[in-house]
C-alpha cells in the first residue's frame, strides 16, 4: 500500500469512527449529530467534491465525481445525513479498495515476470564493474555468478553451468550451457560461474523484448473489454436522465417531492460506471500474466478472448507435433548383437556427410577408429559399400540389397528404412526417423478435451509418415505433400468450416510459416525464443517446444472468459434490479451503495482469481 | 508510421482512461491510440516527423479532460 492509499484509509478509518459515534450517541439537539455527520462527510469526501466543482465548469455532468457529489448533497438536503456520509464514505472504500486490487495484480503479474536483471558485472579496464544492463554495450564481457539472472543475451566464452528458464520457459528442468553455447537473459545461474560476451544491446535482448510484448498486449483490446465501455458511455447518461425525470415528474403530478428525490439521488449513486467496467481489463491483464508464467506470451487481450473458442486447431507437423530431428528410433539386428549392427553402420557410413551418417553417429556416440575402414565405395542413390575391420559391410535401401542379391527381410516400419548386410548376409535394419513429440499426445487429448472440434496437420512430408503420425496422435485430418502455398490454401479452406464465432489456431515453428500465420485467427509460434521473425509474425509466442502449452493457453482463456461473463452479468443485472427498486421505492440508499461498491468489490475478487491458476500446470 | 508508448500518471480509473482514449482517438495525425489503465501505458502511432506536433495536441487535450494526468516517455 502506498503513502497515498494509506492516507485514504486513514481518512476513511476516521470518517468511519465519527460516524459510529453519531450513530450511537444521541445528542439531546440533533444538530450536533448532524454536525459530526458533516465533518465526517468532509473528511471523507473532499477531494471528491473538489474535483466535482473543477468539473462543472468543464461541462463533464457526467462524471462520477459529480455524481457522487450531487447524490450525497441531494441526500444532506432532505436531511437523510447518515445516507450522505454513508455514500461518500463507501465509495471511498470502493474506490481504495480497487486502487489496492489493481496495485496488486499489476505487482503479482510483474512477479509471474520476474525476469529483468538488475545489474550486470561488466568486466571493464580488468576490473569488474556492477551496472545497468542498459549501459552494456556489445562484444563487451560479463560475469556471472550462481544465483544471478543473465543480464544480456550473449555467448558463454567460459565456464559451464545448469540454467534456471523457468521464468522464460515455464519449463522446470534446468539447461547445461558450455563453452560457445548461446545463452539468452533472463535464465538464472544455477551453479557455475560464466563469462559472457554480450551478443545484443539490453533493449534488444530477450528479456526486453518479452517484457515489451506482455506490456503491449494491453493495448490490444478484446471485445469483452469494448463492449462495457461502450456500454459505461450509454449507461450513465441514461440513468442520469431518469433520475431527473424521478425527481421532476411524480412531484408535478403531485407526489412527494421528498420522497421521489430520495429515489432519484439512489439512481445517480447507481449510475457510476467505474465499478462496472473496472473488473474486465483487470481480468484480461491477469490472464495474460497467467499465460506468460506458464511460458505462454499472448500479444493482446483479443487473442486471449479469442482462444476461448477456437475449434479448429491446425499443426504443422515437422518441429511442432514431432521433435524435428533425425534419430535412430528402431535397430532389428540378425545374427548380430543390436550394438555391433549399428557400429558396423556407423563405420561403413563414417566417411559420408549425408544426413543418415549423421544420425546414425549421433546415436552410435563413440570415437570411430577410421584406420579400420577401407575402400569405401558409394552407390548412388543406393547406399554405401565398405571394407570394415576384414568384413564387406553393404549399408543402404532396398535397391541396393537386390543389386549385391541379399536375402532380405522387407521392414514394416514407416520411416527412413536402412538395411545392413555383413560379408553378403542380410544382417538386420536401421529404422532412422523423426519422433512424436511425447508432449504431443497430451497436447491432442487436451485440445479435444476443451472443445476443439477439428485437429488439423499440414505437412510437406511424405505421406506415408504423415499418416503414421496421423493415426499415431489420431488426428482428424491430415494433408501430406503440400508446398507453403498449398498450406494457405488448406487453411484458407479450413476457415470456412468453423462456426461464425469459432477461431482457427494455428501453431507452427515460425519458421516460413509467415502467410499462414497471419492467415488464421489466432497464429501460434512455438519454441520461439530468440527467434525475431517469429515473435513478430505470431499472435501467441509459446516459449518451450511443447504443443500442450497451447491447450493449456486454451484452458486459461476459457476461465478468464467465465470470468468476464460472470461480471459483465452480475453487474448489469444488480445495478438494474437496484434501479427498479429504487425507482419503486423499496430500495433505500443502503442497497444503492451496495449496488456500486459491493459489486465492484466481488467482480474485482473474482478477477483476481485468474491469478490463481498459476500452478494448475 | 512508428510506434510510441509512453508512461501515463495519476489516471483515476478505467473509466477515466477508456474516455480520455476516445478523445485521444480525434486527434487526426496519429494513429491506433490505445491506453492501457493497467499497464499505465499509452500507446499510439505518428509519422516521425509529426511526433512533437502530435505530442503537443496529446498534452493539450490531456489537459482539459484529464488536469492532474502526465506523460513520460519511456
């Protein structure tokens, strides 16, 4: 709380306390209650008055300044004193109440973001200096020590360490960096010391650029948020004008002119927007902060609403439902142990450069004596031919089996098929192929489990895999062997299939998915960190390369919605039920105060439950 | 057309922000103005060379609908 909500309080506290004793103790000539009533009022409401003259002479009537002001004098002239001081002092507590809330939330997102460093030690004329990010300039070296955050994005040039991404990532288990590894701000040294040659400026490094994007996405504005300012800008005039007719009409006809102000001055108490409208952005900002501490940027509150419906989700599959790399997932051996196939393969290949060798080093994972192979013999388009410690080892696919006329066992596996043959023996086969990300699987439970009609892969792979993959995650379409342009026009297509409210999302790795991106209703790039272009094209940036995230992203839309909708409608209706009432005449005051504050009390606790979700992950 | 975003102090309310928004929104040499109530951010668009002129209809129009309101740029 700062100095100015604690004088507020303090304010109110004795407001408060003058009004208790006016209430109980009942001077001989009532005066003196109704002075004590009055200082109260000042002491409460001054500053509220005051900006209300400054007001009047601007001609804005309808501000809720003025029509506190107006209310509560109306309610000293028909001599209703605790009314007017009631009305004053609550919506002072309103009103702290909602500076605290907003305060809060703005203090609770900026801690789920908690990653902007506040210094660097900066090596400068070989002395460390402690300074501002900012005042680091490139190529310039940093230290940093365990349990620091890394202050700009830059290159390791000494010492190794496990990095804390979580407040990047959401994700939990720590990265190994070494020597010549990338490293991006905003990590937290774990263990080990680093020294960094700074790769970026402080404003273009991650950590700035994300805190950009989650500050920025509050000026997109979603439609929920649209709706209630439109609706404050007809609402409170509308009211206002009623509450005059109340005041002037019955009279003239003959009523109680007493009693038809009392009711008018209750509407201009229920006539402020503020309450009503202040609960809605508050939501959608902490959504946004509940999105990004799971690793999620969302760059606006548009796109936030809009995850609520989506129903057609459309993936890419290389890099998104699967891992992107070529591995060697299957070895079947034959006479042979399932280590010695892959080390024969791994020598006969060991002189080629083409990705198959790759993989297959890769997994094999030790030095290769290159002394023990010889006359190496490529066939194009077949495989390889390779003299391996004394034994003709032949690596390669089918064609190359029936050309050297093995015997061969014809593999059911879908992927990159490598069979072996040792001095002329079929000696078993090598499946190399891209895996299924098991995130995936969870991903597409998810989806389903949260409304989404349709899961879409589109792919320029082959269509035999794209089916394996298909079926494996048991997707509802699949279209394999398409070039970029075709992507835009399956997506184009698959945006007439979705209800008129529905979304179409689609996630990709960013890479050359521009078009596509900026073609569906909300476009999603995933383990985007440190990659400019696709932070830029995309309306969702999910950090990690984790598909589920989305879904998850999808979850906390829906309860942010839930959320706006149960305001938007608690809301309106109190306010309207107060309005009828009072104009019938059976709500007092009391209940009109109720209908400003108290709601607008509720509605902001029950946005600030959005917070809440930070660890439902 | 470049983008700017400045700091905006003492805004009452979001009621407040969302009116003092449409009056920005007048304003016929910038674009896309939006304010946050709570990032406390403005944001809008302007040619560059319009910028000090844009600043000032911003501060003059600030003034008569918002008194105790500032601008930072950050």
């Amino acid at each position: 709380m700062d100095q100015k909500m604690k004088k507020q309080l303090i304010r109110i506290i004795i407001a408060f306390l003058l009004v208790i004793v006016s209430f109980l103790i009942k001077f001989e000539n009532e005066l003196y209650n109704n002075i004590l009533y009055i200082i109260a009022y000042i002491i409460v409401g001054y500053d509220i008055v005051l900006k209300a003259i400054r007001n009047i002479f601007k001609g804005k009537v309808f501000d809720e300044n003025f029509l506190m002001t107006v209310a509560t004098i109306g309610a000293f002239c028909i001599k209703e004193f605790p009314e007017a001081v009631a009305v004053m002092l609550f919506y002072q507590v309103g009103e702290l109440f909602q500076s605290y809330a907003v305060d809060k939330s703005r203090k609770s997102v900026a801690s789920l973001m908690d990653i902007r460093p506040d210094y660097a030690n900066v090596y400068r004329d070989d002395e460390i200096e402690k300074v501002d990010p900012d005042e680091v300039n490139i190529g310039e070296i940093i230290l940093v020590k365990p349990g620091e955050k890394i202050p700009l994005d830059g290159i390791v040039i000494e010492g190794e360490s496990m990095l804390n991404t979580q407040a990047l990532t959401g994700e939990s288990v720590p990265r190994k960096v070494t020597l010549n590894d990338e490293v991006l701000s905003g990590c937290i040294n774990n263990d080990g010391i680093l020294k960094i040659k700074v790769t970026k400026e402080f404003g273009e490094s991650t950590v700035s650029k994300i805190l950009d994007l989650v500050e920025n996405a509050s000026s997109r504005k979603s439609k929920s948020e649209n709706f209630i300012s439109k609706f404050a800008k007809y609402y409170t005039p509308i009211v206002v004008i009623i509450a005059i007719l109340l005041a002037i009409i019955p009279p003239i006809i003959g009523a109680s002119f007493n009693d038809w102000l009392y009711r008018s001055l209750s509407f201009l108490v229920v006539s402020c927007p503020c309450a009503l409208v202040i609960s809605i952005p508050l939501s959608f900002f902490g959504g946004i902060g509940a999105a990004s501490k799971i690793g999620v940027l969302v760059k606006g509150s548009n796109y936030l609403e809009a995850l609520a419906s989506t129903e057609i989700v459309v993936c890419d599959k290389t890099g998104t439902l699967t891992e992107g790399v070529f591995k060697v997932q299957k070895i079947e051996a034959i006479g042979f142990s399932e280590e010695v196939l892959l080390k024969y393969a791994t020598y006969a290949e060991s002189f080629s450069n083409h990705p198959i060798s790759l993989s297959l080093k890769q997994t094999y994972g030790k030095e290769i004596n290159e002394k023990l192979v010889t006359k190496t013999k490529e066939i194009s388009g077949e495989g390889v031919e390779a003299l391996v410690n004394g034994k003709i080892v032949l690596v390669g696919n089918e064609k190359l089996m029936k050309e050297y006329n093995i015997k061969y066992q014809k593999s059911k596996e879908v992927g990159t098929i490598i069979y072996v043959a040792i001095n002329n023996e079929f000696a078993g086969t090598i499946l190399i192929a891209d895996k299924i990300k098991d995130n995936s699987y969870k991903a597409i439970k998810l989806f389903k489990n949260n409304n989404v009609k349709k899961i879409v892969m589109l792919t320029g792979d082959r269509e035999n895999i794209s089916k394996d993959v298909a079926d494996k995650l048991e997707l509802d379409e699949y279209h394999a062997e398409l070039l970029p342009q075709d992507k835009v026009s399956w997506v184009e297509k698959l945006m007439t299939q979705k209800s008129s409210n529905g979304k179409l999302v689609f996630i990709g790795d960013g890479i050359n998915d521009a078009p596509v991106l900026a073609l569906s209703d909300i476009g999603v790039a995933m383990g985007a960190l440190g990659s400019d272009a696709a932070i830029e094209a995309a309306d969702v940036v999910i950090m990690t390369d984790e598909p589920s995230k989305i879904a998850n992203s999808i979850q906390i839309s829906k309860k942010t919605m839930r959320i706006v909708k149960q305001n938007i409608i608690f809301a309106i209706s109190v306010k309207i039920i107060v309005l009828v009432l009072s104009a019938l005449g059976i709500a007092s005051m009391w209940s009109a105060v109720f209908a400003d504050v108290g709601v607008s009390i509720l509605a902001i606790l029950n946005a600030l439950r959005i917070l809440k979700i930070k660890n439902a992950f | 057309m470049k983008k700017y975003k400045f700091k905006i102090k003492n805004l009452d309310c979001v009621n407040c922000a969302n009116e003092l928004e449409s009056a920005l929104q007048k304003i016929d040499i910038i674009e896309n103005v939006s304010i946050s109530f709570m990032t406390q951010k403005l944001f809008f668009e302007c040619a560059e060379e319009d910028k000090e002129q844009a600043l000032e209809k911003i501060k003059k129009i600030i003034k008569k609908e918002e008194p105790d309101v500032v601008i930072e740029e950050v």
